[in-house]
C-alpha cells in the first residue's frame, strides 16, 4: 500500500499524528494499535527515501478548520463531514485537495 501510495504522487503530505497520545483514549487504543498507524508512516519514509519522493509530515492543528481556498479558519465540529467557506469554498471534509 505504501509503495503505491509512493510511485502515484510526487509529493505525500500525512498528518504527524502522535500515535503515543492517541492511544491514551482506552476505547481506541486497540484499534489505533491494530491499525499499524507508526508501521505505515515508517514505510512511506523509507519507499519516499528510496523512490526520490517527497513525503512531508504536516502538524494536525487546524487542517479541517483551515480554508484550502482563502486560508480562513472555519470552525467545525467533529461531526461536520462538508467544509463551507463564507468564500464560496464547498468541500468534503476529508477531501484530498484540503
């Protein structure tokens, strides 16, 4: 999966989750461990590295909030799937162009 993720894309940007936080929730902490998140991190590097690849980790803070458009913050709640700008910007919130 990650090597396909490499030599589709010139450049992969992923969240820099701290997966030590994460499992700190004891409800998830089974299924964020299970998910193999540090694995799959590890593997993009390393097939980045070797493929001449970009890959970029980018801080979690406000990347749904942050308008891909104009750059506002638009507060949502976890539960809001659509971004909505009042500048016309309309996205799925989990949307690659974010």
């Amino acid at each position: 999966m990650a090597r396909c993720v490499i030599s589709s894309n010139d450049v992969v940007a992923y969240e820099d989750l701290k997966v030590r936080n994460l499992v700190k929730n004891h409800c998830l902490a089974k299924s964020i461990n299970d998910a193999g998140w540090y694995q799959f991190r590890q593997w993009l590097e390393r097939f980045g590295a070797k493929m001449g690849k970009i890959t970029i980790a980018v801080s979690p803070h406000y990347t749904s909030q942050e308008c891909s458009n104009c750059k506002a913050i638009v507060k949502k709640s976890l539960s809001t799937r659509t971004h909505k700008c009042a500048c016309g910007c309309e996205l799925d919130r989990e949307c690659d162009s974010f």
